[in-house]
C-alpha cells in the first residue's frame, strides 16, 4: 500500500542528498512530501512546504529568521522547529504524513528530533545524523519517543559512494516502517478486546509486579510493564495521553518524589497526571516514596556521597554499587509528597484508588530492611489522608507491597473500576 513519507531537511545545505533520498524512496513505491527548514537562501530543489510557510507558522516571516540566523542560530533554529511542528501535525491530521526522516548533523538533528516528538507513538520516526553516536547528545536528541536514530559515519555532504549507500539503507529502513507499522495507532483510542494495562515497577518492588502481571493477563488483560526510572515514567504519561491504556496500575511513584525533592529518577513535573486528565482508572501505591535515588559515589574519596547539595550522613543509606544509592526520605519530605500528590489526585476525571501497605512500601522498608522506618511511613498516611478528596477511596492493607495479597488487591481493585 502507498504511504507518504515526510522528509524534513535543509535543502540550501542537502538538496543534492534530499533529492536522491527522494528518489529511492519513490521507486519503493511511497509518496514523498518534502519540508525545507533551511536558514539561509532560497536552495536549486523547492520543497513541497517552504521556509516561508514554516516561518509563518513558526509566528515570525523568513525575513527576519535569516537575519538572525548568522548570530542567533538558536532563535531561528527555534521559530523553524515550532512551524514544523505545526506543519508536521497539520500533514499528520490530513492523513499525509505515515512516516517522517532527517537527515543532517548537529543543528538538523535537534530540529528534525524536536518535530518527531510531537508525533504519537507508532509513527515511523527516523533520524540519519553524523551526531547519533555522541553520548552526550543523543539521550536528549531520542528523549521519550520511538525515534530510530542511523549513525551516518561520514558527515551528510554530497553524493559520494559512502553517503548514498547511508541514504539508500535510510530510504529502505523508512520505508520498510511504514509498510509494516501502524497498528498500534489503528487502536489508539479505540475499545480493545483485550484492555491494555500500564504496570510501573523497578527492582524493589518486583516480586508484586510479576504477580499483579501474571494476575492481570489471567483476567484478560494485556499488560505493558514500565520502568520507572525518570525516563520510562514520562514515556507512560505521554503514551496515556495519546490515548493508548485503557488503565494503570502504578506501584512506583518515586518519579513524582524525587521531581520535588530531588534524585534521579524525577519524572518531570507532570508525572501522576495524565490518567487522571484522560479519565481512565488508576491504582497507586506509595512505593518509591520512601526513598531518593542519588549517588554515584565520589571517585575522589569513596566513602564520600554525593547527591545535589544535600548531606546524607544523618539518613539511613542503602548502596547498591558505586553508582546507585538509596537514600531514606525524612518525615518533613514525605508531608510534603503526600500534599503534591493529593493535589495531582483530586483533579482526576477518572476513578482512583489508592492502595498502602502497612508492613513496608518495598523490599527496603519491610521489617529489617535497610531503610525500615515505620514511624515514617505512618507520617505520610496521616497527611494524605487530610488532602484527598472523599471520592478517592483509600485502604490500608496490613501486609507488605511485595506479597500476593498486595498486588491481587491492586489488581482486583482496578477490575472492579475497570468493570
């Protein structure tokens, strides 16, 4: 079936490069739309969507980004990105756009990334960049979406023998997605046989996830796990509002903990809010909250612990290894959690039921785990329960997270929303 690959490149720089990209990709029978984000002047191949249009869009005119670009490369870079992020979506909604690929060094690739980002999951997304392989680039370059990055090698300029073989393995590697994606995006939004279920988890709390998981799919569920780690919690809060879950079960609200006071897994600002924006049902627990992800530890003197500017020698530590450490959060943090995460709560459209085990939040502070503090945990408890809006049914289960009674009630109280 013919798809329409969109092709986002300067074509004052690359219009030799593009054009040839072009070329295989039509003889793999695809249609192809050209966008010409191009700073300086007016390149020998037009593009289907011009730098005038994307100025336009972008709330400025051509004009006055090509005056800036020579010193305020960052300004105009940013006027072009926002108008073909506005361009990208535009061809996206017309049904034009099954497919988008870069090509370019440093400057395009920040350009071409920002724009795949604003395109859902399950777009075909990718990215031919002689900067795909600099570590200090490339996590922010992908960020949380399914963008395929191709290390060119060589610099993207003119058409010798090893560009065009690049650009002929990106021209099929496109191509191929978008015969063969799609079907994630035909079910996005869209009552499913089977509801998908996002489930976070990370180690201290894996024994509930496997069993809630297992327990799950026996119910007819399918489950999609996410680590939350910072980066996999925002991943989840962008694909619940591209309309992809049908519900959550979110064992670990670390990401929400460590965005107010710190570490690193903080998961943004936003974090515990898309399921209620979306209204769909979510069951929460407190695990993670009873802990701050810091270190490494200090490479000149290892017994000295580093995290932000916060001294940790009157906290109960765990250390994994030297770069993963475990800190305990105090009771004046955990008010202050319990207040934020309340206000998130109470603005969700959807049902909610928060779940708190009483012998411990994860396998860290079970009886005799390195952060065991009880008195502690209790201090969150008393205090959300101030904040939380009556509708929001909360229990109090006198066993620990990990363990089978925990997670089939997590389980069994989603269904029941569900239901």
């Amino acid at each position: 079936m013919e798809k329409t690959i969109v092709i986002l490149c300067t074509l004052d720089t690359k219009w030799k490069e593009t054009e040839f990209l072009k070329s295989v990709i039509l003889k793999r029978g695809h249609k192809v739309i050209i966008v010409d984000v191009s700073l300086g002047g007016d390149a020998p191949l037009p593009g289907d969507i011009s730098p005038a249009e994307i100025a336009k869009a972008g709330g400025s005119d051509i004009t006055t980004v090509r005056k800036l670009s020579p010193k305020a490369r960052g300004e105009a870079s940013q006027i072009m990105t926002k108008g073909s992020i506005v361009k990208a979506k535009e061809l996206r909604g017309a049904g034009k756009l099954d497919g988008i690929i870069g090509i370019g060094g440093n400057s395009n690739t920040a350009m071409a990334t920002n724009v795949m980002k604003s395109l859902p999951f399950g777009i075909p997304k990718f990215m031919v960049s002689s900067a795909a392989s600099m570590p200090a680039y490339a996590a922010g370059f992908i960020g949380t979406s399914d963008i395929t990055m191709m290390h060119s090698v060589v610099d993207i300029a003119g058409t010798n023998d090893l560009n065009l073989d690049v650009l002929t393995r990106a021209a099929g590697a496109i191509s191929g997605m978008v015969e063969t994606g799609g079907a994630i995006l035909a079910k996005a939004g869209k009552k499913r046989e089977k509801p998908l279920i996002a489930l976070t988890r990370f180690n201290f709390c894996e024994t509930a996830a496997k069993i809630a998981m297992n327990y799950l799919e026996e119910k007819g569920f399918d489950v999609i796990g996410i680590h939350a780690q910072g980066i996999g919690d925002r991943a989840m809060e962008e694909l619940i509002e591209q309309g992809l879950f049908d519900g959550v079960l979110d064992f670990v609200l670390g990401g929400v903990s460590e965005n107010i006071i710190g570490g690193n897994r903080d998961a943004g600002p936003t974090r515990l809010e898309a399921a209620g924006n979306v209204g769909i049902p979510q069951v929460v627990s407190p695990c993670g909250f009873e802990m701050i992800s810091c270190g490494p530890l200090s490479r000149r003197d290892r017994g000295d612990l580093l995290w932000t500017s916060r001294k940790l020698a009157e906290r109960k530590l765990f250390l994994q290894d030297d770069f993963r450490v475990q800190a305990r959060t105090t009771k004046e943090e955990l008010r202050d959690i319990a207040v934020t995460v309340a206000r998130k709560l109470n603005k969700a459209k959807g049902p909610v039921k928060f779940l708190i085990p009483l012998r411990g939040w994860s396998t860290l502070t079970t009886e005799g785990g390195p952060l065991y503090e009880p008195a502690t945990d209790k201090i969150f408890s008393e205090e959300i329960k101030k904040h939380l809006r009556p509708e929001i049914d909360l229990k109090e289960l006198d066993v620990e997270l990990n363990s089978a009674e925990f997670a089939k009630a997590c389980v069994d109280a989603l269904e029941e929303m569900m239901s």
